[in-house]
C-alpha cells in the first residue's frame, strides 16, 4: 500500500516542498529511508519505530520504504518524523489519509511518541503558504514561534496521539495569529546619559544609527568606545515587521530563536579570535555565521586590528553587497547579512599614540605596521571615522547625565521614516543601503557644496566609493536636520567623519 504525506525542508533560510512517500511491500520487516536523507534523517527510522509502538499503534511486518522527495536535494534534520509516522499509518490502513492534500506536516518524534521542537519553523511556513498550503501541524514547542504567520492556519500538539486524533476528526483550534509589531520589546542596550563628554562621538553614533552607516572610532584605550557601541542598540530605529520576519528566519534556521520572535535588532560581537567560518557561516550544514546573525543589526568587532587580517578581507563582500554566499562541496547556500559594522581600534599598539595625557611608546614602524593589519579597501567600506578621545575629569566627575536614548531614537526615528518613504517599494530601508543611482537621485548638491567636495576629494586622495558614502552620510544628516535638500553644511560635516582618510594623507 502506498501513502503520501506533504512535508517541508529547508535549503538555507528558504523552504522546500518534500513529498514523504510510504511504501509497504513484501521483503524482510524493516525501515530504509532514501531520498539523499542526512544521518539525523536516517535514524528517523528508530525514532518513529518506537514512537508508534509507545503510542498504542501497530506495526507492519512487511518491508517499508520511505522516499523522500525530490530525491535530488538533501534532507537534513528530524523534522520529518512525523510525516514518515503518518504516512506508515495512513500505508497500513490505521489512518485515512483522505483530506490530508492542502496540509504539511513537521516535527521529530520522542521514543515516546511526543512532539519535539524543530529549527526552521517560520521559513517553513511561510514558504508553505507561499506554496498554497492551507494548514500546518507542528509541535506545541514551536507554536509562539508559528503564531506570527498569517495565512496558513497552523495547528501545534504536543504529541502523535494528539495528531492523529485531530486527524480522525477530532476538534481543534488554529493557533491565533499575532501581530510582529505588537510583540516589539523596549530598547535594549547601555544608555547614553551615562557616556561622559565624548559629544563628536556621541553625534557620530546617532547619524550612523539614523542612516545605518558602518561606523570606526578610534582612540586610546579607557575612552569609551566599547561603551559607546553597547548603547547603540538603544537607539536603533525600530524594526518593521518585515525585518522581524526576515531575522527571525536566519535565527529560527540557526537553533538560536529565544522567544517567538526576533523584535530588537540584533547585536553580535564575536571575540577576535573568531574564525573565518564562524563569521560567514558554513560546517557540514552550511549554517548562518555572525554577519548573517546580525542581519538588520549591528556586527561589532572590538579591537580591530587584532583580528586576522585574513578574517577581515572576507567583511568587503558582505558589506558592500549585503548577501553571503557560503559554498561547501555539496551545496551553496545565499544568506541575507545586511547589517551595520561597528568597530573600535586604539591608534597604536600601546594605545596611546596622540594622547595627551600619556606618552606613547611605540616606534613609527611599529605604529604603521599596526595600522597596515586594516587595509584600504575595508576602510573604504566604513562610511563614519570618529577620533574618541580622552575624557577629562571634569567630564567624569559630573553628575549631570547627558541626553537620554530615548530622546536620541525619537530623531532617529522620524529619520527612518523619511527615508523609508524616499525608499517605498524599493526593498531598501535606509540611506546607507542607496545604489549609485539612488545617490546621483537623492544627493543632489548645489554649486557651492560641489566645490567643497572638490576639495576634499583632492586634498584627501578619497576613492570612488569614498566620495559615494561622503554623500550617503551627507544625506541622513540632512534628514535628521529635516532638510529636503544636501547642503554645504551637511557636505562639510560628513567630510569631518573620514579622519582615516585624513591620517593617512599627512
């Protein structure tokens, strides 16, 4: 007797129909699975053997065959436990299988016969609805996840018996759609009123927060600059709803979903002895790495210069194109990871290379040897370099607190918004995202901005993409100075955020 139950894989962070077919047919009693399964998929054949015995079910002394297709594209994980059960089920005649055409079917089995949770489940469903499935049944540990798909209603139980009993017509309830927005926390991170001085600093990270430009500071060590970066997610601009589903998909893919869904903006800080894989994602599954984690977030990498050179290079791509390719000897996998890059350095390897206040004691060589691990092009990449200097003790000793986060994100928000209405349509959600096209539109300037930029262009050696992201800044300054047009102060101040470009023409 042959049986077919719809099922979902996953190729990246997108879902695939599969279609798990049960064969029962004469031969020696026994499971085999085919269908390009994964060693978690292969051993799916145990899980569910125990699972229908401890569930009251009977099992077939005939040979069984499951067919797992497409045959062509790898099936990973234990998602597709419980498919194979129903489908065994509805193949020896214990459950019709009449009805069961518009549904998909995910979840593992315990020996037990109780639903586990699975990875994947918000790309499942939404490709499924996209596929034109009307309903899902998965397991109850994945329903506050599920419930932010509209569209598809979807069913969670917490066991087999649960299952089968909703399919022999028993009543059950889809689960209540809710709403992304509704769900968003408050903001996250260190508050500002707390950073002492450091106003030039403290302006830059707001800019780089209302346009999400890339952002360096540069400083000796004590400044501020970790904290600096650790209050930014405090002033991020909320999150649409796409962008939630969007990161929820990368995380719920990873097994790093805490919650239903991601509704802050992601905040990744790697340790500098992270590898090269770790950042762009790959293993034998081809897993999201750190620059695909942070999607529509911040990646900050602290110390900068300490990093690998090898293991910065591979930033330029990403940066520039907003996508990872993470290619493997079997599979290629394209994982969205447009994110923010927030990096700190001190100007020396003692750190304390134009303080004041202390003496450096590094020799030129040295001092140029460190800033030569950071090469031009990664620079280049980075729209905002901000100095971050010292902070006096005056500075320290006050106990007036500075302008709060939330004073800050109120402008960055009205920001946003402007930009998102420049951009409607367009898939683009900030000004730091522009095509050339987008900035030759949007970054028109007059005679008298032109010939500033001129200058700077000459004095400083800047490059192409130098003079692009010059505009780019100029233009989130103007929008967060409320203005329609780039004027010559906006020109003037983003041509202030480009102090390596500068050192290095001295």
């Amino acid at each position: 007797m042959l049986a077919r139950i719809n099922s979902f894989g996953l190729s990246g962070i997108e879902g695939f129909p599969v279609s798990v077919e049960i064969d029962i047919g004469n031969g020696l009693p026994g499971i085999e699975i085919v269908g390009l399964p994964d060693t978690a998929t292969k051993e799916s054949k145990e899980r569910v053997r125990s699972a229908l015995k401890n569930s009251g079910f009977r099992l077939s002394p005939k040979r069984v065959t499951v067919n797992l297709a497409p045959a062509d594209m790898k099936k990973e994980g234990s998602a597709f436990d419980l498919p194979i059960a129903l489908g065994m089920l509805c193949a020896t005649e214990q459950l019709s299988s009449v009805g069961l055409g518009d549904a998909i079917f995910v979840g593992e089995l315990s020996l037990g016969g109780e639903l586990g949770k699975v990875n994947g489940i918000l790309p499942i469903l939404l490709a499924a609805k996209e596929a034109g499935y009307r309903r899902a049944v998965i397991p109850a540990g994945n329903a506050e996840e599920a419930s932010f798909v509209s569209g598809i209603d979807t069913y969670a139980f917490p066991d087999l018996r649960s299952v089968t009993a909703y399919l022999a017509g028993g009543n059950a309830l889809p689960l209540e759609v809710r709403d992304p927005q509704a769900a968003a926390a408050d903001a996250h991170g260190e508050d500002l009123k707390y950073v002492k001085g450091q106003y030039a600093a403290r302006r830059a990270m707001e800019i780089a927060a209302a346009g999400g430009h890339n952002i360096l500071m540069i400083g000796p060590p004590g400044g501020g600059k970790t904290m600096l970066a650790k209050c930014l997610p405090s002033i991020l601009p909320d999150m649409s709803a796409e962008e939630m589903l969007e990161t929820t998909k990368i995380h719920s893919v990873a097994g790093m979903l805490e919650g239903g869904i991601v509704c802050r903006r992601p905040f990744r800080s790697p340790h500098h002895t992270a590898s090269r894989i770790a950042l762009t994602g790959g293993g034998a599954s081809a897993r999201p790495g750190e620059m695909s984690l942070a999607h529509n977030g911040v990646l900050f990498l602290d110390e900068l210069p300490e990093y690998p050179r090898a293991t910065l290079e591979i930033l330029r791509q990403p940066v520039e194109d907003g996508r990872i390719t993470v290619s493997r000897a079997a599979r290629s996998v394209d994982y969205p990871a447009r994110f923010m890059l927030v990096v700190s350095m001190n100007p020396c390897p003692c750190g304390n290379y134009g303080n004041p206040a202390a003496e450096c004691t590094c020799t030129p060589s040295q001092i140029s040897r460190y800033m030569a691990r950071i090469s031009g092009p990664l620079l280049d990449r980075i729209d905002i370099h901000i100095e971050v200097g010292g902070v006096t003790y005056d500075e320290l000793s006050s106990s007036e607190d500075a302008e709060d986060s939330a004073t800050v994100k109120a402008r960055v928000n009205e920001a946003r918004k402007v930009q998102l209405a420049r951009f409607a349509g367009s898939g683009i959600y900030c000004n730091a995202q522009m095509s050339g096209a987008d900035v030759r539109k949007y970054c028109a300037i007059d005679a008298e901005s032109e010939k500033l930029l001129r200058s700077a262009f000459a004095k400083l050696g800047l490059s192409a993409r130098a003079y692009t992201r010059i505009l780019k800044v100029a233009r989130t300054i103007a929008d967060l100075d409320g203005s329609e047009r780039v004027m010559k102060k906006h020109i003037a101040e983003a041509v202030q955020y480009r102090s390596l470009d500068r050192s290095r023409r001295i």
